[in-house]
C-alpha cells in the first residue's frame, strides 16, 4: 500500500504546500495530492491555490514524490483544459502523476454558482467523465474516480479506474475492492497507536494507496508505515 498527504493550499503563498512536499519525501512517503477548490468548504472568505501549478511546482523540486489534484472537479474548466493540465503534469514528471477525477457534490456548489460555473447535469458530467477517463488513459496516466455512489463506482469499473473514497469505513474499502481498486484518504489519528491500527485495516482490507490530510504529521506517518509488510518499496 502507497501512503501520502494532502497539500495545505489554502494560503495565499507555496512556501507552506513546498515545504510539506520537501517533508512528505523525506519521510519516505509515495505522494501528495492537492484539493481542487475555490476556497476551503464553508470558509469563503480565506484563499486557495490553484493545484496544479503547485503540483508542478512540487514536480521540479522533488525526485520520488508522485502527485496528483484530489479530486480534479469536472466541469470546473474546459475538458480540453483540466487534460492538458493533467499532461502538462505528466511532462514534467513521467510516471510520477496520478489523475484523480470528480463530479461534484452539493459541499462545492456554492463555489461554482460564485464565478458563474453552473454545473452540468448529473448525466452530462458522467459522459464528460467517461470521455476525459478514456483519454487520460490513452496517454498512460492512471485514472481515480471519486465517489461511492453506485454509478459511480460503476463508471469506474467500467473504465479501469480506481475508486477514491472519502473517510470512508474500512468496511466499505473492503466491500469495494473486492470488485477493483481503491484509494482512501482522509483524516487520520492523531494517536500513533490509532494511526498505525488504522493504516493496517485499511491495508488488510485492500486499499492501495492512503492519503491523510494536510494536518498530518509527515514524519510520524513515515515512521508507522515504512516497517509495515503492506508498505509499498519506492
């Protein structure tokens, strides 16, 4: 199992996002992945960076780390933009990219009523998906949907993606990796004993990457996983 962290974007500068990168590899962690939001859920007013320049940024200062938005929203830019994104990304750093892709829900509306980016029909952005799926696939780019709905999930099956959950329970990884992958991420324990307890369930349950978020301690999740048996070589 692959282990990494989200990036702290919502602030108004990189040094933060960078200097957590910089912390994630020494650590000897897989990834780091980015939020792709306007602003944080609930909090209008403070900022957020965009993910992927800062992704490209952690590509040219970093030699191991793979990287990737969590979850890139579609709809949110042009189809034709989000995927020369995604293989902007890929250019600077082959093999180290991961495309975790979205639909949306109801937590991120508001922030695309804000710019006049009204969302498709549910339908309208399951084809879009399926589309931008294909095509990051066809430039060898691994593929991640977000959700657990059952269209969702169906999608993803569908496409050869992993499912991304979302704080879920271990039994639900469980339930869904029997059918193919899945990637966890989410708050993790602050107690090491938890982290380690929960980093095995989800390992044993057949997770193949987790991702705590940005307040996790980059240091103390390295220390956990690295001796695990689960624990991915890189």
């Amino acid at each position: 199992m692959n282990v990494g962290i989200m990036l702290p974007l919502f602030r108004n500068t990189t040094r933060d996002a960078v200097a957590a990168a910089h912390e994630a590899e020494a650590a000897g962690l897989h990834g780091v992945f980015a939020y792709d939001h306007l602003w944080p859920i609930g909090k209008r007013d403070l900022p957020a960076l965009a993910p992927f320049a800062v992704l490209a940024r952690v590509l040219a200062e970093t030699s191991s780390l793979i990287v990737g938005p969590l979850v890139a929203r579609v709809g949110l830019v042009p189809d034709e933009v989000l995927l020369s994104q995604f293989l902007s990304l890929q250019a600077l750093g082959s093999g180290r990219v991961v495309a975790p892709l979205g639909l949306g829900d109801g937590l991120s509306e508001a922030e695309n009523e804000a710019y006049g980016l009204l969302r498709a029909p549910i339908e309208e952005r399951r084809e879009r998906l399926v589309g931008l799926l294909e095509e990051l696939q066809r430039h060898d780019l691994p593929t991640w949907v977000g959700g657990s709905g059952p269209k969702t999930v169906a999608i993803a099956r569908a496409q050869g993606a992993a499912v991304n959950l979302w704080s879920t329970q271990v039994e639900k990884v469980a339930s869904l990796a029997e059918g193919g992958e899945v990637t966890w991420a989410g708050d993790l324990p602050n107690d090491e004993d938890e982290m380690a307890t929960l980093l095995d369930e989800l390992a044993e349950a057949g997770a193949s990457w987790v991702v705590g978020t940005y307040s996790t301690n980059a240091a103390v999740l390295g220390a956990i996983a690295r001796p695990r048996p689960w624990f991915s070589s890189r």
